[in-house]
C-alpha cells in the first residue's frame, strides 16, 4: 500500500516525529511506501482564502493552491495523521489541512439536491491518527467524550470514504510520560503497523 503520513508538529525533535519516523520504518519493513507530508516542514499555509471559500461550491472547486497535496492524497491508498492534540483538538495547521485539501471535488461532492455530501476518497482504505494528549485518558475519554477520535471518524473519515478502516492510537497524559513509557508507546504503534 501507498501511505500519506502528515505529520503536524512545528518542533523537528518532537515525540510526534518520533512517531512518525517509528511508523515509517514499521510500514517500509512491512513493503509499504511512504509520503511524508511534514506541514510544518512544507511551509503549509493553513488559511482558506477569500476566493477558495467564495468557489466552495463552484463546480470544479478551484484547488489549484494546494494542487500538490491534493495530487498526493490521490495518489494514496492509506492516511496516517501524525499531531498532538492541543486544548482537546486539531493543532491549527492540521485544521486547515483539512479546510483546505479535504474539499469539494477532491474529499466529497455536493449532493446535487443540497444537504448531503458524497464521499470521494474512495482511493483510501485505511484511515489512522497517531497521537498524543496532555491530559489522562479519563479526561480526553470520559469528561471531553473523546473529541478528536469523534470528529476524525464520524465528521471526516466517514463523510469522505466508505468503508475505511478507521483507528487512533493515543499516549495520553504526554507531559508526565517518563522514557520508558514513550519508548513503550513507540513499540505499541511498531507492532500496529505491522497487522496493516
């Protein structure tokens, strides 16, 4: 399989590009070819524009500014999203990532009728985000009700691609993680990867 990994983190030494890099070694081990899209490393700007917003409807979408990315997630079979989760969300590039390249024509069309959308990514079949939460898992899981796993799999993989196997890996209350556990953690995601 052909993966895309996006890695959003602006910090080249963090425990997200540990991540990633642990990741991309498990997946080339297994025969898997990777895409790292590095957002921050990529200079990706984030902000929909004035003229992407006003065409979100025109028919064909006017992607041509983020053309690259949007040729590379095509190109792909499988997508694992690399970040932390700052405040119980998305970092804000990761936000405009999708704002920006999960559009219509590429991620979804629009119903012609209005009101629902048609998934289009049909190219992906494994959807997975490997990341990492400041507080306890109780508190991500039982007090917030877990919002990033719930807005990746039923607000975004499901509304873009049917049948994809979707799955989140966390290491929750990172700011307290000793070595040992990250290191831990890192096998967790290595023996995953290596069921795909």
């Amino acid at each position: 399989m052909r993966f895309l990994m996006v890695l959003a983190h602006p910090l080249a030494g963090s425990f997200a590009s540990s991540v990633a890099t642990a990741a991309t070694a498990a997946l080339e081990k297994n025969g898997h070819s990777v895409d790292l899209l590095d957002l921050y490393g990529e200079d990706f700007d984030p902000c929909l524009s004035e003229t992407e917003r006003r065409g979100y409807f025109d028919v064909p979408y006017d992607a041509s500014g983020v053309d690259d990315i949007v040729a590379r997630l095509k190109a792909a079979d499988g997508l694992i999203l690399v970040f932390p989760q700052w405040w119980f969300n998305f970092p804000a590039i990761l936000k405009g990532f999708f704002d920006r390249v999960f559009a219509p024509g590429i991620a979804f069309d629009h119903e012609q009728a209005g009101g629902r959308i048609i998934p289009r990514l049909t190219n992906i079949k494994l959807f997975w985000a490997l990341t990492t939460t400041g507080s306890p898992w109780w508190v991500v899981k039982l007090y917030m009700g877990d919002p990033v796993r719930r807005l990746l799999k039923r607000g975004i993989a499901a509304f873009c691609s049917r049948e994809v196997q979707f799955r989140t890996i966390s290491l929750h209350d990172m700011d307290r993680a000793t070595s040992k556990q990250r290191t831990a953690h890192l096998a967790k995601i290595e023996k995953a990867i290596a069921r795909i």
